[in-house]
DNA sequence: CAGTGGTCTAGACCACACT
DNA sequence: GTGTGGTCTAGACCACTGC
C-alpha cells in the first residue's frame, strides 16, 4: 500500500491510494482504520477463531503493507473492544467468551456485599427451546424477514439454590439450527461460548433496557415469590460482528439478594 | 529526565531515573504513565480550571523532557476517561459537565421510542437543602469521619410536567458549604455544572448500583404514583478525582414512559 | 535464547481551525 | 500562514514468555 517516494517519510500518498486496500472500507479514513476493518474481515470470516493466536504485529504489517505502529493503533482498537486480547509476551488473541476474564461480562447482576455465599457460576434450568415464527417486533429486532423461523428458549439461573433470573431467548432460526434444551442445559461454561464454539456466533457487544415491572403470575410461580414483588426488566439485544442483532433477551432478575451494578465513565 | 548518552535512541534509562519525576508515582510504570499521573495533579490542583484549554502536546513535552508522543499516549488515556477533551485543530481542554457532549453523561434514563415529546432536558423542583450529621453508612461511603456535617438534598425531576425522578442527594458540608436550595433551584444547566464552577468539584465517574422497589407511600404522593408500582432505585457514588467519593445519590425512578439504557461492551 | 507485545523517540506530513 | 491535534514511519530498547 506504501512506496516511499525520495523522503523516508511518506505516510500517505493521497485519497485515492487507499482505496486499493479494499473497495469496503470508506474511501477516507485513517490507515490504522483500514486496518481494523481488514483484521474485522478475517475474524468475521473465521480465519482465526476464538481463543487462537492471530499473526505478529509485524506480520501483519508485511501482509497489509503498513509500519508496524499502524497496525499496532488497529489492534489497540480491537482490544478495547474486547476483540482481540493481548497477552504480553505470548501474542494476540480472539477473545472469547470462554476466556475467565471475558466470561459473563455482559451480566451485570451481582450479589450485594452481605451475601458472599450467592457469587460463584449460576445454575440453569432450561424449560424449553422450541422454534416459533419471527412476529412483527421479534422481526424488526432481529433484522429477520417477517415470519422467518426463531428459537425460543425459556430458562431459570439460579444462585446458590435461589432462583434468581427468568429469561427468555430469542434466537434467529438458521444460524442455531439444531440447538435443544438438552445441549443448553448441559454445555459447559457460558452460553455464549457455546453459541461461539458449536454455532460460530461471537457476540460482541450488547445493549440493555432495564425497567421495573411486577411478574405475571406464571413468571412469580417460577422465581418462587408473589406476583406483587418488584423486579428488574432487562432487555438485551446482543450483536456480533458488524453490529449485527443475533439474540434478544427478555429477563427478569429478582433484587432481593442482587443488584444491577453499572460503572459510569 | 531523559538524557540520550550515545545511540540516538534510549528510551529509558532504568527504573531509578524515572523516581526523580515525582516522589508520588509509583516508582516502576510506563514514563507516560507518570506524566498522566503529572497532569492529574495539575488537574487535581486546578492549575487548568474546567473548560479551559492545556498547553500544547510539545509545551507538555519540553515541560517534562519527554518526547511528544509520550505525552500523546497519556493525554490519550487521559481523554478517553472524559478528564481532557481534544479538539483537532484548537487544542486539548479539560472537560466540563457544561459541555454539550458530557451534559448528563451519568444520567442513562431516556424515554422510550415512542415519546418525543418527553426528551429535553428536565425540569426541577428541589424541596429542601438542609445540614445534618453523617451516620455510619453515609461517613462511610463518603470516606468522613462520623457524625461529620453534611448536606441533604431532595429535589423531583420531571420530564414534559410528569415527574419522573425523585432524588435524595448527600454532599459533604465541608466542600459544599454556603450551597442552598435557591441555588440548586435556580442555576443553569447540569447540577454537576454548578458543583465545578462554584465549588470547585469535578466528578469523574459514578457507579450505580440498581434495584427494584416499590415506594413508600410519601415518595409515592411526590411521584404522583400508587405506592404499588414498581420503580428503578438507582443508588449512585460520584467520585471525584483520584476516586475521591463526593456524592452519594439515591434515585427513584419511574419507568412507565422511561427506561434506564445500559450500553455493553 | 528468540519471539512477542509494550514503550519511547524523532521526524515528517495531513487535517482542521483561526487569523 | 501558523499552530493545534492526528497519522504514519523507522528504529531502538524494555518486559515478558517459553523453548
């Protein structure tokens, strides 16, 4: 992409020289940018998964032609994302979700400080996964056409025996062909490192609504309280790469033991 | 605190040297680690007040005999946490909660899509600003000593007339002394705005904590709301530089036409 | 020891804002 | 044009890991 012309300092030639790299990326954006988006690709396309080694710094700078500070500013950019993980020493990484320091980090529900009996892995029981038919809403989210196959799966997480989060999944039909209630109840670790590892679906970022609701009576009976305790709704739309919305995720957590906790920057 | 000895090129030369910068840094981090550390301290003292701009990357480099790109990487980190603000041709400035970009940034309550006419900012109605005595929670969590005075705040906000947030804040009297509900009432934008400009407190970041609850039944005649309906508590610790605790809130907040938006990366 | 990421420098040029 | 932050390069050395 580089040819250093008389001064051995030409960090760019023009406009019209970066489009060579890829006719996706936008015209005019950063080096490091083009970069990024290439590195984006490969992991989308799969070319290194997650928990493997991705090539040095250096050669990726040979393979896109760049100083090796450039592609530094790109992976820098990825690790904050959380996708990519750096390891001094070792080398870079795919996160994912079955890494210890990435696992759960979409959960933000934690026991408050008098209850150190209730932290630890929570306990799922699944109640059923079953395909349904994409509605209006459910289609919209999901970027789906309307009607288009879904799984629906309806769980149970539950903190040192005390059923603490009833949760509803939505998943898209095509991309999770074949996952059962068996496979959900019994997989180790995260669900989201088994939609990684079994479906190669890597969610990378999430968003979250949170209101305060009573249960239906069904949902009370199965948290265990009356119908009058109050709860937190939390609505999650889960994307992987591109921004791409693959789960909805409708839950219930009970606050009685927990909180939500958020950090502010 | 650097002096190049023969190779044009020696970017450090030992651990010892780099205590000389300031006895306060730890004594074994990166060097731009310690010139962020440097300008936190002249941000702490308020030698750069909020709003105003800091010297250039190359004053700040001859300043502390670094080369201006280990100034870049600290002024980089320093900007990502929102303490400076860049601006590509103008300079870097400290940042202000009266900046139109960090206007609320702690405030995550948005209406839902369907209303409008609900966003905007908030309307105040402060009910009473007295002094009282820290308890053993609240010294605590403010880092005071007991029975040391403080300040109690309770206010509602409203969306388009509704009200919508009901507020208790807790300040330490001593920074916050001669601060009366006519001015909480009457000044110009962002709470956290006043705090800076008049008392010289600039809060970094928060943490929440939030759980359902219903309200008692006083809160409940101040939400205009049934003592039954479920609503977001929001407890929040405001701190201020070097994690310095400055404020404790505690929010209820009605999520009929609202949700609390959480963004998961 | 070699290989990887992490830090630091020096210097050049680009993009943007103001005058 | 001048000055600011933003990008890019090339090269050196440091810190950590594992052979």
């Amino acid at each position: 992409m580089r040819e250093p012309t008389s001064a051995p300092d030409v960090p760019n030639e023009g406009l019209l020289d970066r489009d060579v790299l890829s006719p996706k990326v936008p015209s005019f954006s950063p080096l490091y940018q083009q970069i990024k988006a290439l590195i984006l690709q490969s992991l989308k396309a799969g070319e290194w998964k997650p928990g493997e080694i991705i090539p040095s710094e250096f050669e990726l700078a040979a393979r896109f032609q760049v100083s090796q500070g450039t592609v530094r500013k790109a992976v820098d950019e990825l690790s904050q994302e959380h996708l990519l993980l750096r390891r001094q020493g070792k080398g870079t990484f795919v996160a994912t979700h079955s890494e210890q320091k990435f696992q759960y980090r979409f959960l933000k529900l934690v026991p408050n400080a008098e209850n150190t009996a209730l932290s630890g892995p929570a306990h799922r029981t699944v109640l059923w996964c079953k395909k349904a038919k994409a509605n209006p809403d459910i289609a919209k989210s999901l970027q789906l056409p309307l009607g288009c196959s879904i799984l629906q799966i309806r769980r149970i997480l539950s903190f040192g025996c005390v059923p603490t989060i009833l949760e509803d999944m939505i998943l898209p039909g095509d991309a999770f062909k074949g996952l059962s209630a068996e496979e959900l109840q019994n997989h180790q670790g995260p669900t989201y490192a088994l939609f990684e590892k079994t479906y190669g679906v890597r969610m990378v970022r999430a968003q979250e609504k949170i209101t305060a609701v009573h249960p239906s009576p069904e949902d009370a009976k199965m948290l265990n309280i009356n119908d009058n305790t109050p709860l937190l709704q939390v609505e999650r739309v889960a994307l992987t790469y591109q921004d791409k919305p693959m789960e909805i995720r409708r839950a219930l957590y009970k606050t009685e033991h927990h909180h939500y906790r958020n950090d502010l920057n």
